[in-house]
C-alpha cells in the first residue's frame, strides 16, 4: 500500500491443525485484506476529491460501498469465531479479547495473532484518519459550492443547499443576487 506509509507486506497464514486458531488466523487474513483494499479506495478517493474529478469520486464511492457490502460477510465470521472462543473459554462472546484467544493457542499462532490484530488496528486507524480527510475536503466543497449558487441565484431563490437547514444569510440586490460583503465605507 503506498501514500499512507503502510507496508502491504501480503498477511501470514500459519498452517495449524487447530480448528479454532486456524479460523482465527484465516479470519485475520481477510479482515486484512478488506481493510487495505478499503484504505486504497479512501486514497484513490482522496487524490479525486482534490481534484474535483465528480466521475472519479462517485465511481470509487461505489466500489468503496461494494467492499463495506463485502465485509458483512467478513464480520458474521467474525461473530461465529468469537462464538467458538467464548465456548471453549466459558464466557460469553462479547468478553473474548485476542489476548484471552491467544490462551487457547500455540506460542507461535498466539503471537501471530497478535500481531496480525496490531497491524488490523493500525490499518483501521490509518483508514478511519483518511476517510475523516476526505469527508471534511467534501464538506469544505459542498459549503464553498453552495455559497457559489446563493451568490449566483439571480431570482431571489435560495438555490443552495445550507447543510444546517437554515437560510442563507445576507440581503438580496434589485436583481435578486445574495450580498455577501456589504463593502460601504
């Protein structure tokens, strides 16, 4: 993965014979790979908001909402890894954390899979920072562009969009266009 500092060193599958730390290890893996194909889509997104390249950015928004659509079925493994951890720690699923999983492992698999879960916290992080990017450039266009169509609107219509729900501020000339300084000395 480029741009982000993010190494794409592909995600280690350790071949185990238990059924539990195999899933959990496979389960990683594609939480791996769903999150990095993600952040690329978010970077791709980013270089097409910045500039102001519509097509692109709609385009990605689709393959980003794919990939989400994808990752439920990522998650509902999720739910059932964490269902088997619970059985075999006796504790509800929701109180499974991945050192606790690591117990019921091997050394080796234990701290595969914890470092395989510092990289996907890391990934998601880096994701979540990017996407946040992304949203507040958008939100700064669709402001600067809905002020642009007020000060434009030449009938005395608010043709903006004000993402507050008010209206727009400011007073209108004979010929219908929003003031936005009122420059008197």
């Amino acid at each position: 993965m480029n741009g982000g500092g993010l190494a794409t060193a592909p995600a280690r599958a350790l071949t185990s014979t238990d059924p539990l730390t195999a899933a959990v290890l496979a389960h990683l893996d594609a939480q791996i790979a769903s999150v990095e194909h993600l952040y690329e889509i978010v970077l791709k997104q980013g270089v097409a908001i910045r500039a102001r390249d519509v097509h692109t950015v709609v385009q990605l928004a689709g393959l980003l909402h794919g990939e989400i659509t994808r990752r439920e079925h990522i998650e509902l493994e999720r739910t059932h890894v964490l269902e088997r951890a619970g059985t075999q720690l006796g504790i509800p699923p929701e109180l499974v954390t991945v050192t606790r999983l690591t117990t019921l492992m091997d050394p080796e698999s234990g701290r595969l899979t914890i470092e395989l879960s510092a990289r996907l916290r890391g990934l998601l992080d880096e994701l979540r920072r990017e996407h946040s990017c992304n949203r507040a450039i958008m939100q700064i266009e669709l402001s600067f562009l809905d002020h642009l169509m007020q000060a434009l609107a030449l009938d005395g219509q608010t043709h903006g969009y004000d993402p507050r729900g008010s209206a727009p501020t400011g007073r209108s000339n004979r010929h219908g266009a929003l003031h936005v300084l009122d420059l008197k000395a």
